[in-house]
C-alpha cells in the first residue's frame, strides 16, 4: 500500500471543512453542475438493471460513439445519481470522450417500488450483479468504478470481489470512503448536527416512501420516536435485516481489518484529514495492499475539495487525470 501526500489548497475563506462540505451541496452550485453536465443529461438514458435474485436497480446510461473507457459512478447514502458530486465527475468524464453510467441503489433516486426488501449497507452482491450487468451492456476497452462517501465503501468492496465475480475492472477510485461505520456512525453523533439531522430527515423521508409503496409489509409508525441515527439503525437492522444486532451490521460492510488485503484490482482511495464524518483515524485500521494507494490531503471536507470561489472541485480533476493516464 503507498501513501501519497495530495496537494490541495483552497482559498482562505473556504478552508474550513463544514465550509466546503456544505458549499459541496449548495442549491447554487447545483444550477451550475447541472448546466456544465447537460451533455451528460442529454444523452442519458434510463436503464433497470437485472441483478439477479430478482433484485433490479435503476441507473443512467451516457454512451459515447467509441469510448476510451466506461465509468461506473456510485453515490453516497441518501444521494442518488442526480447528487452534485456524480454529476460533477460524470459531465467531466463524459467531456474527455468516456462512456458514463450512473447507478442508483436500492431505495435511492425515487427507486422505492423498483423492490419490496428494504436498503442496506451490506447489500454488496446487488451491486455487483448491476456492475456486470452494466458491463455486459456497454464493452469498452477499459472498465473504472468510482464511488463517493458510501459509493466509495461499495466500491471498495466490489474491487474485493470483482476477480471472484469474473468483474473485469481496471481501475477503482474512491472519494472519502466509509471506511469504518461504527466511528462514522460516533463522527455523526457526536459531531456537528447539522450533518445528523439531515441524514434523519432524509431517511424518515425515504422510509415514508417505501412504506407507502409497500403498504402491506411496512408500518413504520411514527419514526421521530427514534431521535438518533444509532436507535433508529438499531430498530430496522433488528427488525428487517439479517444482523443479529446493530454491530454485526456495521461489521459488515466495513472496509477496515482484512477486507482489502488482497485486492487485485488497482485501487485508490482519496480522502480528507479533516473530513467530519469520516474518521481519518480508522486508515491505520486498514490492511496494505499492493494494489492500493491511499492520497490523504490536510483539507476538503467531505466529498468536496471545493477549490475556488467558482466553486469547482479539486478531486474531479484528479479522477479524470488518473482514469485518462489508464487508456
């Protein structure tokens, strides 16, 4: 595993991280993403992917006559493919001639009704069927995955399970990534609550979809009974997942002890030190790899790297950069 030091600097005004993590969303930006992605969204088409166990997902698909790659972009916990930070890497990529799809999970981007079963972190094997389904649909000489903040922990498990998968990536990039859920879970806490009450807002939000599209399986009662993410976790993990508790759950999808030791696709994570809901700590937790390299930068927030007051983000072009050098 080698540890690179990024360089990255934003101006004075901007390099606090709850100022770039919120500058990451921020509803003006958005309009500007939106209008530098349009060539994106106008060849975008939507596709439901097969991935098998009855299970389908829905993505978008922006093909380019004779690709230099294709790119599969996953996004965070309660993002969607419409999310700021996917829209950004993908009309940028979608720029430098490469084909794009964007996936959305299970219960994400308006997907309520597409399954009966409910989200979970741990559905890993969903993924990469819709991986290889997307693959089967769009050959390209060259096949990346990137994933941002739980995108990110999702991307990194597939690249641990994508030789045994018969999955033909060349590259996976991964932009502050869960790395382990219980500190995240204590980063989100404990920390400023602004980030908690937004993440309880918007899965109250999406459980309330569900439920009314699943009348007849979901009764969720009034969710405000529980007032933080680690009651409200435990009570649907007991409840309507597999895990026996709450910490078997969280185990499950983190990326930390072995899980990455013996990773045979190339892979690079990209985080920020300062980073509020993603623990730069738990890295020492993380097994080497030779196929892993590791960019931490002081600055950045989460998912933002916000580099100027036009508001463009640093890492965008760091990813393009790194998936252009591979074809």
């Amino acid at each position: 595993m080698t540890f690179q030091a990024g360089e990255f600097s934003a101006p004075f005004g901007l390099r606090h991280r709850h100022v770039q993590s919120l500058l990451a969303g921020w509803p003006t930006r958005r309009r500007w993403l939106r209008r530098r992605a349009s060539p994106l969204l106008a060849a975008a088409r939507p596709e439901v992917l097969d991935c098998g166990d009855g299970v389908r997902l829905l993505g978008y698909a922006s093909p380019v006559p004779e690709p230099r790659g294709l790119v599969v972009l996953l996004h965070g916990w309660e993002g969607s493919a419409e999310a700021n930070y996917v829209l950004s890497i993908g009309g940028l990529l979608f720029a430098a001639g490469f084909s794009v799809f964007r996936l959305n999970f299970r219960d994400h981007g308006g997907t309520f009704a597409l399954n009966d079963g409910l989200f979970h972190s741990c559905r890993i094997a969903e993924v990469v069927g819709a991986l290889a389904a997307v693959t089967r649909a769009y050959p390209a000489p060259r096949t990346f995955l990137v994933g941002h903040s739980l995108g990110g922990n999702f991307a990194l498990r597939a690249a641990a399970r994508a030789p045994g998968a018969g999955l033909a990536l060349d590259r996976v990039v991964a932009v502050c990534p869960v790395l382990n859920p219980a500190s995240t879970m204590r980063a989100l806490e404990d920390g400023w609550w602004p980030y908690r009450e937004y993440f309880l807002r918007r899965w109250r939000r999406s459980l309330e979809a569900k439920a009314a599209c699943f009348p007849q399986l979901y009764d969720f009662g009034d969710l405000r009974r529980f007032p933080t993410l680690t009651a409200t976790t435990a009570y649907f993990v007991e409840k309507y997942t597999e895990y026996p508790d709450l910490d078997a759950y969280l185990a499950g999808y983190a990326v930390t002890g072995e899980v990455l030791r013996d990773l045979g696709i190339s892979t690079r994570m990209i985080l920020a030190a300062d980073d509020p809901v993603i623990p730069i700590a738990d890295l020492a937790d993380v097994a080497q790899s030779p196929a892993l390299t590791i960019d931490v930068v002081a600055r950045g927030g989460h998912c933002a790297f916000i580099e100027d007051y036009r508001l463009r983000s640093w890492v965008d072009g760091i990813v393009r950069d790194d998936l252009e050098a591979r074809v």
